[in-house]
C-alpha cells in the first residue's frame, strides 16, 4: 500500500533475507542474542552482531540501536527493546519500540526497513494487536514526516501471523487512508449519564473498555463518517458501543492537542447526554459499565479522558 511516498508491505518469508537498508531484531534491553530472532540473526551473521550490541546495552525500554549487520546483505540491524526485565511488553513498549526504530533508520538516512511482528514472540504479544500498532506507527511516519521511509516491510514467518497482519495491517491502513482521509481526523466521545434505578444506587456514567489500542477504559466515541454531523456520529457510536439511545445531547467542550490520542493527531468533541438502561458492549467496546464520578480516579483510562472528566465534573458544577 502506498502512503505519500511511502510503500507499506507485509511479507512472509525469512526477515534476514528480506533486500532492505535494515532490518529491526525485537530484543531484550542487554541486548544479549540468545533466544527467537535474534538468534538466528546472531546465527547467520557472525557473532560481530552481538559484540557490537553489547558495546551499546543496556538500552531503555522501548529504545534502539543500531549495529552492524555482519554478513547479512543489509547495512544496519537495528536492536529495538521489545520487552522488560521480565520479558513482558505491553502497547506502550511496542509503539515506542516501532517508532524509535523508524526514527533511527531515518537518522541513518536509510530507505528500506523491515520489521518482524514485535513483541509476538518472547514477549507473548497478541499479532492481531501488534499489527494495529505497528500500521499506526507506519501511517504516521509515513503520513507526516517531511523525509519518509521509501518502503516499510513486514516480514512475517510463519502462515498465520502472516495471515494476521496481511488482513489487519491493510485493512487498518486502508481505512484510515482512504475512509477517514487526512487528518487531523475528526471524533466525538459521549459522557452519557445513566440515573440510578429504583432498586437505588447511585447516578453514573458509562465507561467502555477498549478493545483496540490504545487499551484502557474509554468514554464512549468514535471517528467522524463523511458526511456526518457530529450529533449523528454521537448517537450512532454511543449506540453501537453500548447499545443505549441517548437523549438531551449537548456540547460539552473540543479538545485538540496532538499528544491526546498516541495513534495519530485526532479532534474530539464531547458530549454530555442521557440515557436509561443497562450497557452493552458492542463495536470495539469488549466491556460496558456504569461508574460513579468517586470511581473514576481508580480507573485506567485512556487517551486524554482522566482530564476530559475531571473537566466535566467542573461543567456539572456550572450547571
């Protein structure tokens, strides 16, 4: 697929014998290649490889190197640090490990790069979720820097991760490029308040817990369909996330900054409306609740949404 003068491709075959500038190894943060990729790396380009990483470690989480590539046709190979000192990783390690990676093949001044599926295998990453992230990171390099990358791989090993990222990087890729357009992308997000039943409780809000990344619990929303009005976008996602039919919407504020999303630069506008009923998660919501305002502190929420609602306590004491 191709993004302004970006190619984005996914392979499958051996990554150490993909032609590019450089190839990314997912490693630990000593840089030690013992295990998975970076073994057969070490394997079939000397042990020159490792030595010279080892004069580098150990990295931050998240970070890269580069070393040379031994006896391998490429020039680099980039050591990206995809898990932690308990060979755990998470989204936030893996989006830093892609974009530190695509940083450092530009300061190299490098064109063609190619990437395994990171974090899948010691770090025991989803594929799916990887793929999502990695085609975030791709698209905005791609999308946004002044002097991108020539061609993005990602070589994949086996048929089935191939088969993942094959159907989830491209079809990600393609509706951000071709349905959601360029950007900054418009979205709205729904603070809708449910009234405590007649059996008591207390008033609340509903929360939904993503099911994409950025992971956490999220106010309700979604992006913009051409075409839309805000309003529509409001009712239609906050049905389709929670399956409640809201009432009484009303703007509450937009928030801008380009650091809110960690995907790309996104526009929300929030709405406060009501509903009645019992959530239920649908879309890519995979939980729904309802949640009083004293919970929320407690909560991992995601996006710029623990400032969103400490705004909207504000706004209910204006009212």
């Amino acid at each position: 697929m191709q993004i302004n003068k970006t190619k984005i491709s996914i392979i499958k075959g051996d990554i150490t014998e993909v032609k590019v500038d450089v190839i990314v190894n997912a490693s630990n943060r000593d840089l030690v290649m013992d295990k998975g990729l970076a073994s057969v790396i070490k394997k079939k380009g000397g042990d020159e490889i490792e030595i010279d990483a080892l004069k580098k470690a150990p990295i931050d989480i998240g970070a890269a190197i580069e070393t040379t590539a031994g006896t391998l046709s490429m020039k680099y190979v980039i050591h990206a640090a995809t898990v932690d000192d308990d060979s755990k990783t998470n989204e936030v390690i893996i989006r830093d490990a892609c974009r530190n990676s695509l940083l450092l093949a530009k300061k190299l001044r490098l064109k063609f790069i190619a990437f395994p599926a990171l974090g899948c295998g010691e770090g025991g990453f989803s594929p799916k979720t990887a793929a999502k992230i990695m085609s975030q990171e791709a698209f905005k390099h791609a999308k946004y820097d002044t002097d991108p990358l020539e061609h993005i791989y990602f070589v994949l090993f086996d048929q089935e991760t191939f088969d993942i990222f094959e159907k989830q990087s491209l079809s990600y890729l393609n509706h951000i490029e071709n349905k959601l357009c360029q950007g900054p992308f418009i979205t709205v997000d729904i603070i809708i308040e449910v009234p405590a039943s007649p059996a008591g409780g207390e008033d609340g809000i509903v929360l939904i817990e993503r099911s994409n990344p950025p992971f956490g619990w999220a106010v309700p929303g979604g992006f913009l369909d051409y075409g839309e009005t805000l309003e529509h976008c409001a009712i239609r996602e906050a049905k389709e996330e929670t399956n409640l039919d809201i009432y009484n919407l009303e703007q509450m504020h937009t928030y801008s900054d380009p650091k809110r999303d960690p995907r790309f630069h996104t526009v929300t506008t929030v709405f406060v409306a009501k509903a009645k009923g019992k959530p239920k998660a649908g879309d890519d919501a995979q939980k729904a609740k309802i949640v009083s305002l004293e919970e929320i502190p407690s909560i991992n929420l995601a996006f710029d949404h623990s400032d969103v609602l400490e705004d909207y306590k504000r706004f209910k004491q204006r009212k």
